[in-house]
C-alpha cells in the first residue's frame, strides 16, 4: 500500500510504507515521460521530473509526487524515472534533460543526476530528509522533515499544557532543522532544550538521564528523523516504554513512531506536495535564467515540509489524557487501525 497521499485515513501501514523517501538511491534510467514537439524556444520551456524507477512502496509515494508536479506545473512536464543500470553521465546527455530549463529531482538519486547538469539549469530538489551541513548546492531542496512550526503548533493544541520541548540530536544531520525549531519554539512560547548526539549510545545516555528530571505537567519529548539518535530496536522502544510509564509526551517527524506508542506526527501529503514543487517550478521558470542562480535567493538550502497529514495514536492519547475532538486538530490517520 502507498504512503498516504491524502486526508484519507489509511490503514495497514508498514514499517517499510513509512520509511523515508530519501532511501531511494538508485541510478539509472527507464524509458518514460513525455515531451511534445515543439521549437528549441518552447523546449527550454519544459520541466523535466526526475525520479528513481524503484520498487513499492516507494514507487507510489513517488507517483503521488510526480502527479502532483504535473497539476501543479500547470504546463508541459518531462518525466525521466532512473534505474539502477545507467550512470549520471548518461542521463545527463538524455535530450528530455538538455531540454529542460528547469528540472525536479526527487530522491537520492534525482540529486545526483542534477549535480552533473549545466549550472544555467534550474534545479529544484526533493524527497529527502537533508544534506550534510556544507554540502548543500545553491538549489531549494524541499525536505521531507516536517516544518518544526507546524510540529509545535500542533502540539500546543494537543497537549495546551506543554512548556518545555526536549530534543536530541545529530548536528551533522539535523542543525539546520534545529535552527528552524529554536525560533518556531520562541513563536510558540516554549523552551527547547537542546541535546547533542553523534551516536545511539551516546543518545540512549542522554535519554536515560533525561527520564528522570522530566515533568509530566510541562514537559515533552521530540523524535526527529534522526539516524544517530533514534532507531527502532534499541532506543525507540525503551523511551516509548519509560515515557509511558512517567506520563511524558512524545511527538515525532516520523509517522512511523506513532504506531509504536508516540502520540502523533506529521508526515508527508505527497499529491500537495507536489502540487507545491511543480507551482514553485513555474515561478522559477518565469525568471530570468542566470549562471550562478536556480531559484530565488529566498528559496535556496533545505526548506522544511509544510504539506503535511497527521497521525495520531489513540491509545497513547487516552493514556494521557489528550482529548482529541477538544483539540480542534485535523486528523488523517488514527492508530492503532480498529
């Protein structure tokens, strides 16, 4: 089954349904899309999509996106799917790319394809998490972690009493996030407190000395998608368990965590997102082309998801005490399914 693509409430999620988008790090390409004849002028016109041409249930997440570009485009779109048997230097020459004025790239793969493109090409980039710190091209890159004002505002109306956000985290794969989230939590009128890790057992450390001086009456916990300080077999289900036990909140950047016990997150609504990609791609298109800029300065570096659903957890939320009718909040998945 898909990853959801919209205000449906889906049922029968996965683990691997509700992976990340960034794994998809194939290479290669497929026969597909679609380009209209038209005069040299018309093609510079053309948004080409690029996307990997991988297995369920990412081939879906990704059709959802790819379909929301083309509405959202509003115009003549290009799809070239990558595979694993080409390499970045073949796709470069494909003429759906040399074509193109401005290209999306979505996943691992989609950003390395337009590495190798010519820096007059507009790129737009998408469906991963991040890029390591330094390492960002001058592109937008709309991640896939959700917005940390949107995560925050959504915790205000579910849990009214929270005053304090914990988190823990890698610098090397969520600072920028963090940056973001230190001014959503001043909008909010919360404390966020802060705490370095670069490993699980450093992590699962900080966690442990946490439990214990945490207040049910103001305090939360934040998962981010964070490899280095969450992971399924070891750290998610102590803190799941401890939180439960001493009352502690816990919300997460990953849809997964809710089935295991968190009580809600936000995750990707891929048709609006695309639909936000492809209208962000004719704006670009309306510029005029530069070598040394692909989109407006105001839109370049990691971008935090804003086109997002919610889940929540039912069970942890009458645990805890959170009415979920009283909070007023949109809700699209409800776990566990009845």
């Amino acid at each position: 089954m898909d990853l959801p693509e919209n205000g449906q409430t889906q049922t029968r999620l996965t683990r691997r349904h509700l992976l990340s988008l960034a794994g998809g790090t194939c290479l290669g390409m497929v026969p597909a899309g679609r380009l209209h004849a038209a005069s040299d002028d018309e093609a510079r016109g053309v948004i080409a999509i690029v996307y990997p041409d991988i297995g369920e249930p990412y081939r879906s997440a990704f059709s959802a996106i790819v379909r929301g570009i083309e509405d959202g485009a509003q115009g003549r779109t290009t799809r070239l799917a990558i595979a694993p048997n080409a390499t970045a230097t073949t796709l470069a020459d494909d003429p759906r790319l040399r074509q193109a004025r401005t290209v999306i790239a979505l996943g691992r793969s989609g950003l390395k394809v337009a590495s190798g493109l010519d820096r007059k090409v507009n790129v737009i980039a998408a469906g991963v998490l991040s890029v390591p710190e330094g390492e960002s091209p001058a592109w937008m890159i709309q991640s896939l972690a959700p917005d940390p004002a949107l995560l925050f505002s959504r915790l205000k109306a579910f849990v009214p009493r929270a005053r304090r956000v914990v988190v823990v985290y890698d610098p090397r794969q969520n600072e920028w996030l963090i940056r973001l989230a230190r001014e959503a939590a001043r909008q909010q009128g919360l404390e966020l407190l802060t705490l370095e890790a670069e490993d699980l057992k450093v992590a699962l450390k900080r966690y442990q000395d946490l439990m214990g001086q945490l207040n049910p009456r103001r305090d939360v916990l934040w998962l981010p998608q964070d490899s280095a300080t969450v992971d399924e077999s070891t750290v998610l289900p102590w803190l799941l368990r401890e939180s439960w036990d001493h009352g502690i909140p816990v919300f997460s950047s990953n849809v997964a965590h809710v089935r295991r016990g968190a009580l809600f997150a936000l995750y990707p609504d891929n048709t609006e997102l695309g639909r936000h990609l492809g209208a962000t791609a004719q704006a670009v298109q309306a510029m005029p082309s530069t070598p040394s800029a692909s989109a407006p300065a105001t839109s370049r570096g990691l971008v935090a998801l804003r086109q997002v659903l919610t889940a929540v957890n039912a069970r942890t939320a009458m645990h805890l005490g959170v009415d979920l009718q009283a909070a007023g909040q949109p809700i699209h998945l409800i776990l566990p399914e009845q």
